[in-house]
C-alpha cells in the first residue's frame, strides 16, 4: 500500500514537471518570428501541435490541483460520488482520479 505522503511527493513532482513543460510550450509558441507564407504555415501547423499539449498538460494540472487539496482535507482515495474507497490498482494508474472505477464512466 503507498502512503499518502508518497503519493503526495508524486503528485507534486507531475505538477512540477507540467508547469515547466506549460512555460516551455508558451515559450515556444511566442518564439516564431517566420517571415514568408511558407515556413509561417508550417509553423502554425506545429503551433495547434503545442497549443493541444498545453492543454492536456493544463487539464492534467487542475486534477492533480484537486488531488493536492483532497489529500489536505483528508478526502484522498476516496471516491468524491459514492464516497468509498478507490483502489491502488487504480490510484497506480491514476494518482489524480477522484472517482472509483464504477463512477468513472
């Protein structure tokens, strides 16, 4: 069984490691200075690439966000819909999820 202070440590690490990749695609994306039509649609075509990263990234920090505060409260690994316990199995996979496997769907 991991402890709630590991997963905690966990947790924080991901949301490290988003934040800086978040500051890197925003760097990038203000990094293009392409002059012809050419270059300025292919970059444009990377830049949808960035922009739906950080956006994954960014729907991934809030959860992580929500776990960090449902660890504070105590409410960690518990299902916020029915309230009972959700597994290790799928906290291993999932260290953020608020919901058991039943309330996922």
């Amino acid at each position: 069984m991991t402890s709630t202070a590991k997963r905690k440590a966990e947790l924080e690490a991901r949301r490290d490691f988003l934040q800086r990749r978040i500051a890197g695609i925003g760097a990038e994306l203000d990094s293009h200075d392409a002059k012809d039509w050419e270059e300025m649609a292919t970059e444009r075509e990377g830049d949808e690439v960035l922009e739906d990263l950080g956006q994954s990234a960014q729907t991934e920090l809030r959860m992580i966000e929500a776990a960090l505060v449902r660890i504070e409260e105590g409410e960690y690994g518990y299902c916020v819909t029915c309230g009972e316990k959700i597994s290790e199995e799928r906290l291993d996979l999932i260290p953020a999820t608020p919901f058991c496997a039943e309330h996922a769907l």
